[in-house]
C-alpha cells in the first residue's frame, strides 16, 4: 500500500483494503498444520505492524486487513 493508496481513499471516503499474501516455503511442502498456523499468525503480525501506519493515516475511512494462502508458483 501506498501513501497515495491511503489519500486517494481519504478523498474519495472508500474503503482501504491491505491484504498480505503469504505461503509456506518449498522446503516445507508437506507442513503440519501447526507449521502452516505458525506461518499464518506470523503473516498477519507482520501486516498488523506495516497497516498500523495506514489506519492512523486514514483517518475515519473505513479499512480492513487480511492474510490470503497462496502458493507462490503460477
């Protein structure tokens, strides 16, 4: 997300939407499902700590955060 992302919805009172992507590594294909809700939890910390900016620079727009699984392969 951008600073211009974060004026654009100020001006336009639309919703700000940051979604983090993330994946478990190769390396760990056949991860456990503790494995993938250790990923998980450390992807949403991360967006929480980059949106934290975001929101206080969005002032009453409204906003929503969210992690998505993808794989990283096409």
């Amino acid at each position: 997300m951008s600073d211009f992302a974060v004026h654009a919805a100020g001006l336009r009172r639309a919703p700000l939407r940051a979604v983090h992507a993330w994946h478990v590594p190769l390396g760990l294909g056949g991860a456990d499902a503790g494995e993938r809700a250790r990923i998980r939890q450390e992807a949403e910390q991360r967006l929480a700590e980059r949106a934290c900016w975001w929101w206080a620079a969005a002032g009453g727009v409204p906003r929503s955060a969210r992690t998505q699984a993808r794989s990283p392969m096409p």
